[in-house]
C-alpha cells in the first residue's frame, strides 16, 4: 500500500517506542538500587515513573530486558530477582 502504515502498524509502533523508554528507564532504576530487586520492591520503593506501572507490565518488561541481555534474573527461594547484568553496568560507568 504505497509504504503507509496501516493504523494498527501506527499504534504497534507507538507501544513499542514507549516501552523502550519504559525499559531505559527501568535499567536506571536498576542500576541505583545496586542489589537484586523483586518486582514488588519497585512499587514498595521505586520513586521513579516505573513504580505507578502493574505488577505484569513490570514483568513483562523486565523479561524482554532479560532476553536482551541487559539484566540477570536470579531465584532466592522461589521468588525471582532482577539485577543488572555485569556488561550493561559497565556500559553505564558503574
């Protein structure tokens, strides 16, 4: 079709954008707790942007980030951790 987008093509594009800050955003936040951190630490202390997101976007963030690469998820007792991983952390001049 000439190369338009059609409207879901726009909108998809439009989610994804947002999700990239989203997940930038959510490396930070990452990175300044220094620690392993469960999803629900970051509504309990997070004061940024990412805390006011749903337990499950939250999640589904963080699993994209992990199959990028940029973060580890560990299991403490059942309960999965995320922290950043070692490269990312250099790139960001920790």
């Amino acid at each position: 079709m000439f190369g338009l987008k059609t409207k879901a093509d726009y909108f998809k594009a439009k989610k994804n954008a947002e999700n990239e800050k989203l997940k930038a955003d959510l490396l930070v936040a990452l990175a300044e707790y220094g620690e392993p951190v469960t999803v629900s630490d970051f509504h309990d202390k997070s004061p940024s942007a990412v805390a006011m997101l749903s337990t499950s976007k939250l999640t589904h963030l963080l699993t994209k980030l992990k199959e990028e690469g940029k973060v580890v998820r560990t299991e403490i007792k059942k309960r999965p951790f995320y922290s950043v991983a070692m490269e990312v952390a250099e790139d960001m001049g920790e």
